[in-house]
C-alpha cells in the first residue's frame, strides 16, 4: 500500500489481481500523477483507502512504513483542510497501530 511513497513495479502485477493497491493500471496512474499533479494523487490514493481501507491495513510493508506514508497523505489533506479525508485516514493508522501492538 506504500503507494504514496514508493509506487511499486506495475509490470510484474498480474491484471487478475483483486488487491485494488497491486493493479497495475492503478499504480501506471498514480505513478503518472505523482510527478505531475499532486492533488489528483492524493485524491486518487484517498479513493483506494476509502474503496478498501482493509488492504492498506493488512498490505505487508512495515507497519512504520504504512504510518509514515498514510500520515504524508493526512497531512495533505490537512493543508487543504479536508478534514473528513484526514478522519478516514486516522482510523486506518489506528488500526494498523492496533495490529503492530498484537
């Protein structure tokens, strides 16, 4: 799910893939726009998260991996004070923090 941060190798994804953070035309996309247009980034990042909050919770990077880059995302959304996107976003790091204390 480090999308944010680290956009994977779209071309060795399998197009059958139901994980909605490994498909590979989602990660072309956000790979475009993360050189070229932030906002449709975030927002496109944000839409995953909000479509399957579930596998960027269970993704197997590093939890402090996942933290970092959902809270560059939050603080995103917080410059432009969309705050409802930054609540989201705060459940989703609780629950990651919630499995990294198991």
């Amino acid at each position: 799910m480090i999308i944010m941060l680290n956009v994977k190798n779209s071309n060795s994804m399998s197009t059958k893939n139901t994980n909605r953070f490994t498909d590979p035309d989602l990660l072309r996309e956000l790979k475009k726009l993360r050189s070229n247009d932030i906002d449709a980034f975030s927002r496109l990042v944000m839409k995953c998260l909000e479509e399957a909050p579930e596998q960027a919770i269970a993704d197997d990077h590093p939890a402090k991996e996942k933290l970092s880059a959902l809270q560059s995302l939050r603080d995103y959304f917080e410059g432009i004070e969309e705050y409802e996107n930054c609540a989201h976003i705060r459940m989703i790091q609780d629950e990651i923090d919630k499995i990294n204390e198991q």
